[in-house]
C-alpha cells in the first residue's frame, strides 16, 4: 500500500464515527446499488457529523440522499428534537435510505422528500444550522443561492466533491460536472457574502459560512 493509502486507512481506523449501522448501510449500498462509490465514509460522514455537534444544529438540509449514509451519520449527532429533511429524486434509492432510516431510532429524526431537491428548497423557510450539499454537480450553484438566504447566522454550508477527484484542475477537462464544479468553486471563493475553505478530506469538501 502506498504511504497516502496508509494514512487514510490509519485515519479511518482513529475515527470514532463508524457505527455497525453505517458499516451496515455501506454493505447494502455495494449490494443493491449501482454507483457505490457515492457512499460517504467515516471521514467525510464524520466530518459532517462534528459539524452537527459544534453549531448545535436543530435543522439540518441535505441534497442528496442516496442510501442514507450521511443522513443518519450526521442525525446521531442532532438532539432529540432535531430534525434532517433529505432530498432525493431517484425512486430506487430512497426506498433503500427508508429502509435504512426504518431500520434505527435515529430515523425518526429524518424527513425524505421525493423529487427535485430545488422544488423541495422552496417549500421550506429554514433557518437551517447545517446544509449539506451532495447531489448533481450541475446544480450546485442554483443550491447554493437557494440555500443561503434560509442559512441561520451561524449556519454553515457544505459542499462534497469539490475536488472531483483533482479533475477540476485539469484544464483540458471540460466535461459538464467539471466545468460545473470548477465554476462553482470559483463562484464561492468570489462571492463578498461568504467566507470558505476547501478541505482536501475525500473528494474535496467546501465548508462555507456567512461573512463577518
Ligand atoms: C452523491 S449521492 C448522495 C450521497 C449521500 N449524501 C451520501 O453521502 O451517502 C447524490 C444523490 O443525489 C440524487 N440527486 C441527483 N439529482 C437530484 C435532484 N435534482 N434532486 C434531488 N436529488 C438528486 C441522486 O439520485 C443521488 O442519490
């Protein structure tokens, strides 16, 4: 294994945010579903859920279901009364993330919503502690202007993929989630309202918090 590759593996082994139900729900994921590779880990899924604990949050925003993994890694950190309302467009995978969420108490703290995540952002007022954006790379801008006037004041933003595997610094990459993602980031990082730091953890993930 190369030195990177013992490193991340170290990282996960001192990370205390894998579960039995998220080793679970990883299980499934690689065997009913196409695209596995969508799944968090227990790094990102971690990070996610101390981002949970330290703003407090009450009410979480995710676009982006998939099978659950990041929805019920960051409802263990909501308290009791917390909730997370999820979106995901594909029949298929939501029924396998209901599954998931049937499956532990911490699913009653998650509300899924069927359908386009920007038709789902519009029907709630927030104000939301913590958005989690991670769903198609071409609507990340619309997400994130829709997201960021119900953003509470110290509500954090964050964005996975950012780094699309290190193809948004290959300029001679101009398929449409690359040229998405790299205007997306470009967008952030010039935008006066906010403040962002793109952390290097999994595929990239893009913290983002309102100015001042
Ligand atoms: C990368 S996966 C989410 C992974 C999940 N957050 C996790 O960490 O395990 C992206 C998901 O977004 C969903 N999606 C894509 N376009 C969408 C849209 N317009 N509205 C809602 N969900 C969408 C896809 O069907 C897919 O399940």
């Amino acid at each position: 294994m190369a030195h990177d590759d013992l490193a991340l593996e170290y990282a996960r082994r001192h990370s205390s945010t894998d579960s039995p139900l998220l080793r679970e729900i990883t299980e499934t994921t690689h065997r009913e579903l196409e695209l596995p590779q969508m799944l968090s880990g227990v790094l990102d899924g971690g990070l996610l859920t101390a981002f949970v604990h330290a703003t407090r949050a009450r009410l979480v925003l995710e676009i982006g279901t998939f099978s659950g993994y990041s929805s019920l890694a960051m409802a263990s950190a909501l308290p009791p009364d917390g909730r997370i309302v999820t979106c995901e467009i594909d029949e298929a995978r939501a029924a396998v993330a209901r599954r998931h969420f049937d499956s532990s108490p911490l699913g009653e703290r998650i509300e899924l919503r069927l359908g386009p995540a920007m038709v789902t952002i519009s029907s709630l007022e927030g104000p939301f502690d913590l958005v989690f954006i991670d769903a198609d790379k071409t609507g990340y801008r619309d997400y994130y202007e829709a997201v960021l006037p119900k953003l509470a004041a110290h509500g954090v933003i964050v964005v996975d993929n950012t780094l699309w595997s290190g193809r948004v610094l290959d300029a001679t990459d101009d398929s449409e989630n690359t040229v998405a993602l790299r205007e997306f980031n470009d967008h952030v990082l010039a935008d006066e309202r906010t403040e962002c730091v793109l952390l290097p953890v999994g595929d990239g993930m893009t913290v983002i918090w309102a100015r001042g």
